[in-house]
C-alpha cells in the first residue's frame, strides 16, 4: 500500500503543482501562498471534525512538528516563487530532487530498504535528473541563439562564451529539494504519535499564520478572485492537502526512502502537464528520462 499511496502524491503533488503555476503567475507569490495555505486548512480542519480525538504526546513532539511546518513553509514559498519566474519544465524536476535529501538522511537513519526498492529509488532520481539537464540544455540553447542573432543585429560581441548563470527560478527550486527533503523525512517521526491527519493541520496552520502576518505587515488585503480563479484555489489546495495526507499513509506502511522516492515523481506528472496543456516541448532526452522513470516505478513496487 506505501507504493499505492506514494503514487497518489506524486500525482496529486504533480496536478496541484500545475494548477499553482497559474495562481502565482496571476496573484502573485503570496497571495497564492494565503489561499491554498487557508483553504487547504480549512478542508483538514473539516476532515478531523469527524475525528475530534487531539492527541496527546509530549510537547517536545508538537515542537518538532512545528519545526517540520517551518521547513516546509520556506520550501512551499521557494517553490511557488520558482514557479512564477521560473520555467515550469525546468524547476519541477529539479525541486523533485528533495527525494535524494530525504532517502540519504533515510538511510543514515538506519533504514535498509530492499536492493530492488533502493536501486528503483536510484533509478527514479536519475530519470528526474535527465527530465531536468535536458530541459536545462534546450533551453540554454535557445537562449544562446538569441543571443547570437541579437548580438549579430547590433554588431557587438557576444558575452555568453564568458558568462553562465543559472536560468531563473533554478536557486529557488534547489532550495525547495533542501528545505522538503528534511521535512519529509522529518515526517516519518512525528506520524506515529499524531497519527497522518494532525501532522497536516498543525503544518498548515503555521503556513497559514505566517503568510498572514506578511500581509498584515505589507498593508496588503486578500486579493479578489474572481470564479474561475476561485475554482483553481480550491483544487489546488485539496490536491496538495490530500498529497501530504497520502504521503503520510505511505510512509506509515513503507519505507520512508521508497515513498519519497515515488512521490518525487510529481515533476514528471507537471512537465507532462505542461506538454499537453502548455504545449511546453519535450526534448527526446525528457522521453527517455520519462521511461527510465516507468522503470524506476516498476523496480520499486516488486
């Protein structure tokens, strides 16, 4: 069942990933940040009115949950920030990689998945890797060719032999695979005291209060949505919520390694949304990190 459940948040994690693209590029970082952040608590809030029962650990545990919630409030806001200016093709991928984060402090942990399970986690995070450069590669690519050609209509020298930089949103996404790998892996210690649901309430509420007070700081009132994009919060938000739900059944019944591993596949799910949606290219190099992706799936689950 972990392997079922990774599955279902990486692609719940994939679609609602799509679906924020639209709503940072539209209201902005923050403003996409509050709404899925309140409405995503609203909906577990409503899921535990049926399970009212609050569990009662020691303080030391809501402290280190709430410690996993800051975690993942710097990693949701880089991810959404790589999301509005960055290519969603490109960063996806590369956020992904907080799969490694979490199988290495996994296994310095003391975990000792299966050789299959480890070398499909293996051959998941290369797929992934090969999905990113090759993006990485036409895009860079393109962009020296416009370079070129612009360089050539003014008759001056070309400045990209001598000068790289990391396209935009990349340092943000790489953020996003260090502040999500600790949290995820942090997860897995804090589920078998709260259970799956209150681990997802209390990393909300944080999100929430902390995006709040940034408005209330910035004098800046919750933009107006209008129907539709009323209707893109409200999936996004239940599409993240039941990812992080379904990744902690996952890592409850598996190998925290293995379901991180398959959850990381949300930026396959994203690029392939931005190919039939966005009608973003996909190189012939993505195709074949796609498949090694399958195969990665397959060696997991034997």
């Amino acid at each position: 069942m972990g392997i079922l459940f990774g599955l279902t948040a990486a692609i719940c994690w994939g679609v609602a990933d799509f679906v924020v693209t639209r709503i940072a590029r539209e209201l902005g970082v923050a403003q996409a940040f509050f709404y899925v952040q309140i409405i995503g608590m609203a909906l577990i809030g409503l899921v535990l009115l049926a399970n009212p029962a609050i569990p009662a650990p020691s303080a030391g545990m809501w402290m280190l949950v709430v410690g996993i919630g800051l975690f993942n409030l710097a990693g949701t806001l880089l991810l959404y920030r790589s999301f509005a200016i960055g290519t969603l093709a490109l960063v996806s991928p590369i956020a992904s990689a907080f799969a490694v984060i979490s199988a290495l402090l996994a296994l310095l942990a003391g975990e000792r998945p299966a050789p299959a399970a480890l070398l499909g986690a293996l051959v998941l995070v290369g797929g992934v890797v090969i999905v990113s450069r090759a993006q990485h590669r036409e895009e860079t690519e393109d962009e020296e060719r416009r370079t070129k050609d612009d360089n050539i209509a003014h008759l001056r020298p070309s400045s990209s032999v001598f000068r790289r930089r990391l396209p935009p949103g990349v340092p943000e996404a790489i953020g996003v695979a260090l502040c999500f790998g600790i949290s995820f892996w942090a997860l897995d210690f804090v589920t078998p005291a709260l259970g799956i649901l209150w681990p997802v309430l209390v990393l909300r509420i944080v999100e929430a209060v902390a995006v709040v007070l940034f408005l209330l700081r910035r004098r800046t009132p919750p933009a107006r949505l209008t129907r539709g994009m009323a209707a893109l919060v409200l999936a996004g938000a239940a599409l993240d919520t039941l990812a992080f739900v379904a990744f902690n059944l996952g890592i409850g019944s598996a190998y925290t390694s293995t379901v991180t591993a398959l959850a990381s596949l949300f930026s396959a799910v994203t690029v392939l949304l931005a190919w039939a949606i966005l009608r973003e290219r996909l190189a012939p190099a993505q195709w074949a990190g796609v498949v090694i992706i399958l195969a990665g799936v397959l060696l997991v689950s034997l």
